[in-house]
C-alpha cells in the first residue's frame, strides 16, 4: 500500500537534483570578487546557465527530469518568496522615515502605471510581458518578475525577457548612478547629499545587489540608505501583488456566467507573516543567516528552473519591444525618480 507515493515522490528527484545543481554552481560563482563587484547574483547566474543548459543538453533529460523542474518553478519558488522576509523587518521603515515610504511607493506605483500603458497601448505588447517587465522594474528585479508570475500566469519566455531587461539595465544602472553623482558633484549641481543619492539609488534600481554595487561605488553612508530604501521597496511586493491580483480580476471577462475570481498570491501572505515575526527577533541571528542561505538556494534553483524551461527562439520572437519598454522605463526610473526623491524630500 505504500508503494505508489514514494514512486510518485521519486519522479520529482531528478529535476530537483538538476535545479539543485544548478543553484549550487551558480551561488559558488557568485562568491567570485568580480562577479561580486559587478553586481551579478546568484539568481541571475542561475537563469543563464539554465537557458544555456535549456536549449542544449536539457532536451535528452525532460522526460525524467521535467516534474522536479516544474516542482521548482512554482512550489520552491513560492516557499522562496516567503522566506524574503527574513531578510526585511518593520524596524527598517522607520530608517528611512515617513518620505523614504513616500519615494518608494510614488516610484514604484508611476514605473509599474508606465509599463502597463506603454507596454499595452504604445508598443502592443502581450499583456503578461509589459506587466512581468513592469514588476523587474518597479520593485525588486527578478524576484519581483518570479513573484508576479504566478498572479499573471505568464510563460516561460515572457518571465525570462522580463528577467533580461533587469539584468540589462540593472547592470548598466550599477555604472551610471556613480557617474552621477561623480559628475554632478563635480559640477555643482547635484542637489541630493551623499545619503539623499543612497535613497534615490535604493529606489529606483533594479536588483537588491545592484543597489549595493552602486551605493557602494559612491560612499559607504550612500550604501546604507540605498540597501535600507530597496528593502522597504521590497517589503511592498506583498501589496502590490494583491493589488494586481485584483486588478487583473477586475479586467478579465466573467465566462459562463461567472464572475471573475481573484487569484490570492498566499505567498505574499506568508511574506508579511515573515517579516513581521522575523521583526521580533526571536530566532538566533546564525539561524536566520542559514534560513537566508537557504532562500538564496529555493530562489536559485526556481530561476535555474525558467532558464531550463525557456527557449532563445521564443526569445528571438519577443523581438526589439520588451527591450524597448524596458529602455523607457530605466529612463523614467532615473529622471522621474530623481523628480520624485527631490519633489518628497522638499515637502516632507
């Protein structure tokens, strides 16, 4: 009687022993200074050794390996977005004080409004993709693109484009935000201090690790305020994954008489539940520090999942667009979030 249940366990095993690997090559790589000094995550490593593998040698290994990937890409994926927030607590709202919670949500709610209409109406993208883009941009990079996934069911090639663009533009950002300040200083007209340009780093960048390349490059009091905005920017997924849930419902047309449904994220639930416990600071500090470990490892081994399942000729067919959308986004990203940062800072 208890035969079937471990054989149906068992053919999860070795896709999850793929993804495993996968995210255990790609955390070892992202230990490597130079990787580190530029920026690149473990999460991003693991996609493009997972769409290395996923258009050479993964054909040979789906039929056995295809229901431990599939396990990876949405359970793993969901246990991993819970425990971000061991990552974050509510202490670290109170750093940033009233107008850092402003900047954030004003950046967050125009960049992701700007997507959506430039996206669907201007460039006549797919709907998923300009909101998939949208999310990479807004809030916290491929985490963010992974998280809303499931809420606005896209495909595998619409999540890796939208992974692209962060990737892309994230990096490039990691290059110019110093420049920034450097020149602007030099020329006396930056009107942020080096905290105030820590802040507008933290955001409107993309990744969490681009953030602290970028800050980093400027000052290490430039560094603490940007690490402490993007986590407050983080903390705001779980919201706006409800809010767009409910929008998207809102949207869709009732078929058979039914009304639309909300799809609840339970994740972004259990998201808050975790930064408000880890808030209280019961748990051990090596233990949380092993918990984040483990994050990083679920988060990788989701993203070597979509890499996996993700083929450059769907790529190739997303055409110029995305990366189009993304470019106007990264440009209101700088010159509406410097607006933003300047206009909250002055009446707050």
């Amino acid at each position: 009687m208890q035969g079937p249940a471990p054989a149906r366990r068992s053919r999860f095993l070795p896709g999850l022993l793929l993804t495993l690997a996968i995210a255990g090559l790609s955390i070892w790589l992202g230990t490597l200074p130079w990787l580190q000094a530029h920026g690149i995550s473990a999460l991003t490593l693991a996609i493009v050794i997972g769409i290395a593998l996923g258009n050479t040698v993964y054909g040979a290994l789906a039929p056995r390996a295809a229901a431990g990937v599939g396990f990876s890409k949405a359970t793993l994926l969901r246990a991993g977005i819970i425990l971000y927030g061991l990552r974050l607590t509510l202490q670290d709202i109170g750093q940033v004080g009233a107008s850092g919670v402003v900047i954030d949500a004003l950046v967050l709610c125009s960049t992701f409004a700007l997507a959506w209409w430039l996206g669907c109406r201007v460039l006549g993208l797919e709907r998923n993709t300009a909101l998939l883009i949208g999310a990479g941009s807004s809030i916290c990079g491929a985490a963010a693109v992974m998280a809303a996934e499931p809420v606005v069911k896209g495909r595998a090639e619409q999540v890796a484009v939208a992974v692209a663009t962060v990737v892309v533009f994230g990096t490039l950002a990691m290059f110019l935000y110093p420049l920034l300040y450097q020149w602007g200083v030099a020329a006396g007209w930056m009107p942020l201090d080096e905290t105030g340009f820590g802040v507008f780093t933290g955001s409107t960048v993309h990744e969490v690790a681009q953030v602290v390349a970028a800050g980093r490059a400027v000052s290490k009091p430039a560094a603490d305020a940007a690490v402490i905005a993007k986590m407050v920017r983080v903390m705001m997924l779980a919201p706006f994954l409800v809010g767009l849930s409910a929008l998207l419902a809102r949207g869709r047309p009732a078929g058979d008489g039914q009304r639309s449904k909300i799809t609840v994220p339970w994740f972004a639930f259990g998201f808050i539940a975790m930064v408000g416990f880890n808030s209280l600071q019961l748990l051990p500090t090596r233990l949380v520090a092993t918990l984040v470990d483990l994050d990083t490892v679920l988060l990788a081994m989701a993203m070597a999942a979509l890499g996996l399942t993700t083929h450059v000729s769907a790529l190739r067919q997303a055409g110029a667009r995305p990366m189009l959308l993304a470019v106007l986004l990264f440009a209101w990203l700088m010159g509406g979030g410097m607006l933003i940062n300047l206009g909250v800072r002055a009446l707050l």
